[in-house]
C-alpha cells in the first residue's frame, strides 16, 4: 500500500496537519481580535462555522483549483520551450502510452461518455473551482456583515459583497501567487535540476534547441506536478484509438 499509495498519503497527512494548525491558530488570533473589540468569543465548533474560518480556508481552495485546471487546459494548446513542464513542441515528439490494467468503463462506452471521460479532469478542477469560490464568498459575506454590525453599520447584502473590492482583493491576491508559482516551476526547469525528483529533467539533459521534454533513458521518471496532469491528459488508455 505505502510503496503504490506513499506519495497520496504524505500528501493527505500533510493537508491535514496543516489544516489543523490553521484551525487553531486562526481560533486563537479570531478570538483575540473579539476580545480587543469587547465582543464576545466564540469556542471551537462556532470558529468553524465562523465567516472568518470559512473565507480564508476557501479563498485559498479557490486559487488552488483555479490554478490547476488553467494549467491543465493551457498546456493542452501553449509550450514552453526546453521546460520539463511543457509538451513537445513537435506533436511527433510525444508517447502515446497504454498504461496495462482494464479499459475505463467510459471508454469502452463511447460516445458521450468517452467524451465526458476525455475532458473530466478539466471538467472536475472546474467544479471545485466554482464551489471553493461560493463558500469563499458565502464566509467572506458573513464576515463582513458580523463586522459592520458589530460597528452599528448596515449590513452589506451577498450581492453587493461580490461586486466589493474588499472581496475580490481577498480572490487576487491568492490567484497571482498561485500563477507565479506555476511560471516559476516552468520557466526554471528550463535550467535547474533536482536529483531524482519526478518534476524536472534528469541532471545529464539540456533543453533540446527544439523545445519540450528532453529524451530520457528507461529508468527515469517523466515530468509531475502539473507534468504528472498533462501526461495524463496525453496517455492512451487501454482500448482508446
């Protein structure tokens, strides 16, 4: 299980650590912010429902899914020339594998489904995306509302938040962090490496004058990240023409 599934797991024990830290951190520093405005604490169970809670943990969700799923339909069309995250720039370049195992039921299916099935990774970082950014809002509203009254305002409607810059502030300042790690990892695997990480190219390759992945021998890993994404998009399943 660990040697099939290790990289999964550490992925998982490692959203939730963090997650858990966020919690509390943001229990304590939520609560010590009421208490300097002579408002009353909220314990642990109503942090979570809290705007303040929800806001910051689907503001970042939201860029995370944005982020992916553009890469994922970017490189579908755009290269990079010489990054270990780009597709070749010539289409004969590429590998067309058939990964051993049974043909995906959609496959075999056809039509509609085959369709669906070819565009389903896109079309689920699309969905997480769009409801990652509605609970973003829905907290970032209750926010902003348990602030205002709290200082004898009216409170602003869900509507008129969407369209604040306070809200959209919270939405960009998240998404051009996440598109400048995604240019940073493109741009330098151009000319860096790092030994036996799956993400870039082996240490003895040079970008190729023509672009793209560089040849590698057998026993080296292909390109992850948002390479391991892309290679998915381009391997043949079983059965697919």
């Amino acid at each position: 299980m660990w040697r099939r599934n290790g990289l999964s797991i550490v992925l998982f024990l490692l959203l939730a650590c963090f997650l858990v830290g966020q919690v509390w951190t943001g229990f304590l520093s939520h609560n010590q912010e009421l208490r300097e405005a002579h408002r009353a604490g909220l314990d642990l169970w109503a942090y979570l429902h809290s705007g303040h809670f929800v806001s910051a943990t689907f503001e970042n969700w939201e860029s995370e899914f944005l982020q992916m799923g553009m890469y994922v339909l970017i490189t579908v069309r755009l290269r990079q020339k010489g990054s270990a995250e780009s597709r070749p720039l010539k289409g004969e370049q590429e590998e067309n594998r058939i990964l051993p195992g049974p043909t995906p039921w959609a496959v075999r299916k056809g039509g509609i489904w085959k369709l669906l099935y070819g565009h389903s990774l896109a079309i689920v970082f699309s969905i997480l995306f769009v409801g990652s950014f509605f609970l973003h809002l829905a907290g970032s509203w209750r926010a902003a509302v348990d602030e205002q009254v709290a200082r004898g305002l009216p409170a602003p409607t869900c509507w008129g938040h969407l369209w604040s810059s306070g809200f959209w502030f919270e939405s960009f300042q998240n998404w051009q962090s996440e598109f400048l790690a995604v240019l940073a990892l493109v741009v330098l695997t151009i000319f860096l490496r790092q030994k036996d990480s799956a993400p870039v190219q082996t240490l003895g390759c040079a970008a190729q004058p023509d672009g793209g992945l560089n040849p590698r021998p057998a026993h080296s890993r292909e390109p992850a990240f948002a390479g391991s994404l892309q290679w998915a998009l381009r391997w043949r399943t079983p059965g697919e023409g």
